[in-house]
C-alpha cells in the first residue's frame, strides 16, 4: 500500500515540476472584456427585487389559480411574522408600558395585518392575534 502511495506522489511531484517550466510561453489572442449572461427571465424581468423577500419561482405549465395561491401564503407568512414580532415587541417593553392603551395599539397594529388576505389566511393570523390579547389582557389584569 505504502509503495502505491509514494508511487502516487512521486507522479504528482514530476507533474508539477513539468508545469513550472521556464520556456517562453506565447500569450494568448486578446480574450476581449469578460460579459455577464443573463437568461431570459431577468433580462426583461419589470419586477423589483427587494432584499429579505423570498422569491416564488414558478415553471411554465403552473396554472394560475396554483401561482395565486402559492403568493397569497407566502404574504401571509410574512404577516404573520410581522404579528409576532408586534405582539414581542410589546412584551419587550418596560413594564410601566404594558398599559391597556399600548395593548389596543399593538392589537390595533397586528389586526391591520389581517387585512387584503383570502379569507383562510386572514382567520388564522385573527385567531393568533386574538389569543395573544387575551392572553396579554389576563396578565394585565393581575
């Protein structure tokens, strides 16, 4: 095995030693400037791309009843990300803060949330949201 092995090294050794020759070495035509290639689809794209969104790719035969469905949960993903971190951010705050005014506003903030969503999506974030103001309202009142 060990034969196989300085074998194999020696091999490698004489391979570099033949590629660090100190012959002349014509240079190559003129390559031009480097390009980039865009493909089709961002070449011509109106869409604005905005940092930290997810992109939903689709292939050619998706129908659109499939494509609307797919960006309607993707919305409400982000929504109801967007309830969580009001109704955290709430429970951040001092506790002199944690007043029965600020818990309307943040349920006021978190409920907007619910708004241009299918009705599926936007019953689930209004039970999340309502949960939450329960559950802040009890804490309140101890």
């Amino acid at each position: 095995m060990s034969r196989f092995v300085s074998a194999g090294l020696a091999a490698i050794a004489v391979a570099s030693l033949a590629a660090c020759t100190e012959a002349p070495v014509a240079p190559q035509k003129d390559l031009g400037t480097p390009t980039i290639a865009l493909s089709n689809s961002a070449a011509g794209a109106d869409e604005q791309v905005v940092p930290g969104e997810v992109l939903v790719k689709f292939k050619n035969n998706v129908n659109a009843e499939a494509k609307a469905n797919a960006q309607a949960q993707q919305l409400a993903k982000q929504r109801i990300n967007a309830a969580q971190s009001a109704w955290y951010a709430f429970d951040r705050a001092k506790a002199e803060e944690h007043t029965p005014e600020a818990l309307d506003a943040t349920r006021k903030s978190a409920k907007r949330l619910e708004e241009g969503l299918p009705p599926a999506f936007a019953e689930k974030i209004a039970a999340y949201n309502a949960a939450q103001y329960e559950k802040r309202l009890a804490a309140l009142g101890r």
